[in-house]
C-alpha cells in the first residue's frame, strides 16, 4: 500500500476520460502513492464564476474542499490532487477566492448549515505539481523502464494550468514543467509555440466550427515543428484536438491528422503500464496505437 | 466610425452595472490593443477586445449588448494575465453576458444541442455555464 493521498477526478474522468483518470491512478500507484478518490465529492461546474457580485459558482467548490476538510483529517494529509485542468483551476480559484474575501466565505459558510465551515488549509494541486514539488522527478526517472526514445511530443498546457496568474503551475508565457517530465520519459520534446493558447474551450457545443479552426491551427503547427503527438492534461482540450480533427479534415483537405494523448498515458507507457484497462484507446477518435506501437 | 457621446458614462446606469459586476475600472484602460492582439478568438469577433473598453467608456452599451463579441469570448484569460494596468477583460465580457442573462435569457438552448451524446460533460457543463441563466 502506497501513501494515501486525496484525489478529486472529475464528471469527466468518470467516463469519456476513462483514459486520463487510470493512467493517472495506476501511475501514481507505481511511484508509491494510492489516490484515493474524495468521498462524496460532486461536480466542481468547470467554468469558474467571474461575477464579483455573485457566489453561485463558488458554492460546490467549497463544498468539496469541505469534504477535503473531513477527508484529509482521518488520512493526515491536506493535499487534494486534481489532473483535469478545469478541476483543478475551479478548485484553487475558489479557494483563493474565499480565503481574500473573507465576507464571501462567510456567506457560504452560513448558507451550507449542515457542513463544517471551511478552515482553508487545503493544498489543490494539480498532478504535475505533486510530481515535480512531491515526488520529485528523479523519483519518476528511477521507474522509467521503457524510455520513450525517438518519440516526438509536443506539450500543450491551454490555458487553465496556466492562467490567472494565481493558479499557474510554471511560467504562464513559457512553461517547462510538461518538457521536463517528457524529457525524463526519454521522450523528443518539441518545442510547440502555441502551447499555451486556447482551444476554443465550451465553444464546442454551440460553435464547433470555431473550435474546427483553432484544432486545424494547433495540429497543423504541431505538425509543422515534427510531433507524432500533442499531449496535454484536460478532457476538453483532448475532445478538441482529437474530434474537431474531423471539422477540420472537411474544412481543409490537406489537414493530417495527429493522434492526442494525456500527458498520464505517456507516463503509464514509459512505466511499462501497457494494459487497454489503464490506456484506454477506444476513447480516442484518432488513435495513437500505430505512433506508440513500438513501446506497447 | 462616428459617435456621439450624449451622456456622461460615469452615469450610465447599465455601465455602472457591468463595472459592478466585473469588479473592473473599465475607464483605466488606455487603448493599448495588447489584449486584442493575443486574443485567439479576436479573428471570429466583430468587436475587438479593447474596443469592448472603447464603446465602454463612451457609455455605448447597446453595440455591446447586440455584439457577437462577448458569446465568442472563450474565457481563456490570455488578455487579462497581460494587460499592462491588470484590466480582467474576461470579467468584463462576463458582465456584459450576464446583464442578458439575468434577464433569464438562454443564449444557448441545452435541448437544442447536437450530437449531445458524444460531447464530453465538461464541455456540457461548461458551456450551459457560461450561456444560460
Ligand atoms: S471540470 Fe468538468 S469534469 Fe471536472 S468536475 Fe468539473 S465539470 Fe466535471
Ligand atoms: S480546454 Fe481549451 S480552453 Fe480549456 S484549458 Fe484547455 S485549452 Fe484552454
Ligand atoms: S490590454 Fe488593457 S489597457 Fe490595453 S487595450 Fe486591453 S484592456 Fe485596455
Ligand atoms: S479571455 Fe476572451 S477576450 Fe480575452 S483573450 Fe481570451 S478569448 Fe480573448
């Protein structure tokens, strides 16, 4: 048994992103850390609220911190692990959020009677912080058993781990911290100039068209500088450069598609965790077997 | 373009509104364009980012409220990490969604959604977020 650490996977983890929430799971599992999944938690509602007037959006957020309260007093650790990156950006903005505006807090402490107020000692972060602040890299060098060589990967942060400032995880205008971990799976990096620009986000429901030219755009770049893959750690930037492939495909002939993969499969992968039951490929529209083939 | 500006915006009732609700100065912003030019949806808008400040401080909220501009928007917060008096556009077209939609207007209809079964719920939840009451 690994050590115990509090893990809030997400809606989408539960289904369509089977693939990010095993590889992240089963990988920390290697590195000597059990997830252990946040009872009771519900849906943190992605977007996070920039209504100043307002505390609608802030309600199920600090909702699970408090769960993250109780939780993490009977394990003794006050870390909440997220890997979705709007998880993990809704999380920590709501957290920072109450923890500056005292009255805001109070408003929602009043408002859920039932709970515990929040004390504001929960540490969100997110998985690529855990791995380069808590277990250290070196650590995730010693288990790499197949490295990843002649692999061309380009990251791509969007923008959720990135910005506002007060969440970022690395540099917002040049992150490194997707490179370093590559690098250590023994993976090319490829320097990938447009890895921290937006997808199109939610515009994929009502305004796929949009979202069709921002996946053209990024692919083909990434393309251009010589990935086999885009990896990154959000379910929504995934669906967008894996399904808008199609929009794009129709829009512009001489699109090539890419496959997408969770910056999480690459790291099961180098572990030698070759298994579908922690890959999951059947949820990706274009899929990377054929590119990964040499290390499954 | 040529306007006329009729009444002082500072007094402008549905300004004073979106700056409340943003939390934002919108008469700080000096017209720098640098929120515009990093803007990855600015090809897909018919109002630019800094001139959502523009027809701000002339108190012309009608063009805004009729404009594509705020619904393109895709709160990726690339203009606000960068401007240089630390303006949150993206708060600020957050407001100008939210004076509509708290007119209990639903700028996207949930049951109208195509291929609702392959759209993952983050995208779901996200977008009714963003455009509905
Ligand atoms: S960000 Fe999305 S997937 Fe993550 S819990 Fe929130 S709504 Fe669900
Ligand atoms: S889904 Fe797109 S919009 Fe969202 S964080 Fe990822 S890159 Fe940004
Ligand atoms: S970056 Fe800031 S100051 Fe410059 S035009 Fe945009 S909002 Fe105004
Ligand atoms: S938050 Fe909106 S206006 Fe600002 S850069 Fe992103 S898409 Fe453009």
């Amino acid at each position: 048994m690994g050590k115990k650490v509090m893990f809030y996977p997400g809606c989408t983890l539960k289904g369509v992103a089977k693939n990010l929430e095993d590889s992240t799971v089963e990988s920390a599992r290697v590195l000597g850390y059990d997830l252990v999944e946040l009872p009771g938690w519900t849906c943190c509602g992605a977007v996070y609220g920039l209504a100043q007037d307002s505390v609608k959006f802030t309600i199920a957020n600090v909702r699970n911190l408090i769960k993250a309260q109780n939780f993490g007093k009977e394990i003794g650790d006050n870390r909440l692990l997220a890997v979705c990156s709007m998880c993990y950006n809704n999380l920590k903005r709501a957290h920072i959020d109450v923890m500056k505006n005292r009255d805001k807090l109070k408003t929602l402490d009043l408002f859920m009677d039932e709970e515990a107020n929040y004390e504001g000692n929960i540490n969100v972060m997110h998985y690529l912080q855990f791995l380069k602040n808590d277990v250290g890299m070196d650590k995730v060098a010693e288990m790499v058993k197949k490295p990843l060589k002649g692999l061309k990967v380009a990251p791509y942060y969007g923008c959720l781990l990135l910005r506002p400032d007060e969440v970022a995880i690395d540099d917002r205008e040049d992150p490194h911290i997707l490179e370093e971990l590559f690098e250590i799976l023994g993976a090319e990096v490829v320097d990938y100039p447009l890895k921290n620009e937006c997808c199109g986000s939610y515009h994929t429901v009502d305004k796929k068209e949009i979202v069709g030219e921002r996946t053209y755009k990024l692919v083909s770049v990434a393309k251009g500088m010589g990935a086999d893959v885009i990896a990154t750690s959000c379910p929504l930037c995934f669906f967008n450069l894996d399904k808008r492939q199609e929009i794009a495909k129709q829009k512009h002939s001489e699109f090539e598609h890419m496959p997408i993969v969770y910056f999480t499969q690459l790291m099961a992968i180098a572990f030698g965790l070759t298994s579908q039951d922690v890959l999951h490929f059947d949820k990706h529209y274009i899929s990377p077997e054929e590119v990964l083939q040499k290390w499954l | 373009m040529k306007y006329t500006i009729t009444k002082d915006p500072h007094e402008d009732e549905r300004v004073q509104k979106i700056i409340e609700i943003s939390g934002q100065n919108i008469f700080s912003c000096y017209q720098c364009g640098r929120c515009s030019s990093g803007c990855p949806m600015a090809e897909f808008m018919d109002v630019l980012p800094n001139q959502v400040f523009m027809f701000l401080q002339e108190g012309d909220v009608d063009t805004l409220l009729n404009a594509k501009t705020p619904w393109i928007c895709a709160a990726c917060f690339t203009c606000t990490v960068r401007c240089p008096v630390g303006l949150d556009l993206a708060a600020v077209m957050e407001a100008i969604r939210e004076l509509q939609l708290r007119k209990n207007y639903d700028y996207v209809d949930p049951y109208k959604v195509e291929d609702r079964e392959e759209l993952p719920p983050i995208a779901m939840v996200s977008n009714f977020r963003k455009f509905t009451p």
